[in-house]
C-alpha cells in the first residue's frame, strides 16, 4: 500500500514538472496565439464572404521559441493561411509585438511585388507604444509551410532573463496599396488579434 501511494506522488511529482515545461515552449503544435482564419475585414471591421483573395494575410498562428545552442535570439514564428513570396499588386504587412518589463517590441516584414522586404524588430524606450529604435534582424519566409520567422537579438530587446515572461504576445496583418502606386498608404485590410481563440504568455527557456 505504502509503496503504491509512493508511486502516485512521483507520477504526480513527474506530471506536475513535465507538463509546465511542455506547455512554456512555443511550437508549431502548441502556439502561444491562434487566430481564426477567414476572419480578414476591409479596414479592419467588415467583414468580406470570400476570403480566397486573402489567404496571404490570414494570420492562422504565433509562437514564440528558443534554441539551446543560440541561447541569445529569442525566434518569433508567424503562420499565415498561405503565404506568397510576392503580392500581385498591394503590400502586405505583417507583424507580431509582444510586452515584458513594461515596453513594447514589434517584429515587422512587409511583402510587395518586389518580393520580400527586410526582417526588423523595433523597441520602445519609454513606456508609451510609440517605437523609438529599429534594427534588421536575420529571418526566414518559408511559403511551403506558410512561416515568416524572426530571428531576435535579445540584446536589442533588454536581454530579457531566463524565466522572465513574454506577454501579450498579438499579431497583426494588413494590406495597403504600395509606395509606389501614389496612392494613400491606409490599411485597406486587416487581421486583427481581437477574436484569437488562444493568446498566452511566453516563458524565457535560456
Ligand atoms: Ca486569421
Ligand atoms: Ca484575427
């Protein structure tokens, strides 16, 4: 009997300390946001019935992760329903920003008929939303499995410690015509992080 309730601590013990440290590690398979997909509105509020014109800016997931042999970039990973190289004729925006210490980061890509733009992470050196400083940073836009990954210095981003929690993690996408075409650079489309069917913090692994 007494060995039996033994055996239940430690399958209790092993259950308790595997099961935070599967759930703190951002993959593919257990993102830290999920959005709906279909769900692209024209400036962000009405909704469109067909959405195949869109799928290049459907935000289907986020995550965040680490890897143990470069222990100072945190990757930020965006999957979009289907992901083009190039757009036909608008530009496409796509970005995710997150919280930790009180100031706001933002990862940016933009892809137009030129192809793909530059990887850039932004700061906010006070407390406001507004981004002060920009970098480009190393990425990579995978259209096979539709992925757009970041690749961030963590020391552009306040070297944030191990165990220290990423929150507020929220994608965003949008169409807008492009610099070129002269016409106004308002966001014609968007996918908002509003109706996520997911959203939870990130734990810094190293
Ligand atoms: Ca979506
Ligand atoms: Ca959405």
């Amino acid at each position: 009997m007494k060995i039996k309730i033994v055996g239940i601590f430690v399958c209790m013990l092993l259950i308790t300390t595997i099961l935070p440290m599967t759930a703190l590690a951002g993959d593919p398979e257990n993102p830290e946001f999920v959005d709906k997909i279909r769900d692209v509105k024209l400036f962000g509020v009405f909704i469109i019935p067909f959405q195949m014109e869109y799928k290049y800016v459907d935000i289907v997931a986020a995550w965040l992760h680490e890897e143990s042999v470069t222990p100072d970039y945190l990757s930020v990973s965006l999957q979009i329903r289907d992901l083009e190289a190039k757009t036909e004729s608008l530009e496409a925006i796509y970005s995710v920003d997150w919280a930790w210490n009180n100031h706001l980061i933002l990862v940016v890509l933009h892809i137009n008929p030129d192809g793909i733009g530059t990887f850039d992470v932004g700061r906010s050196l006070d407390y406001n939303d507004d981004i002060e400083e920009w970098i480009t940073c190393d990425g990579m836009v995978d259209v096979e499995q539709n992925i757009i990954t970041w690749s961030v210095p963590k020391e552009f981003i306040g070297n944030p410690p191990k165990g220290a929690t990423i929150e507020n993690i929220y994608p965003l996408t949008s169409l807008r015509f492009t610099d070129a075409s002269g016409m106004p650079l308002m966001d014609l489309f968007k996918d908002l992080s509003l109706n996520a069917k997911t959203s939870k913090e990130y734990v810094i692994q190293y």
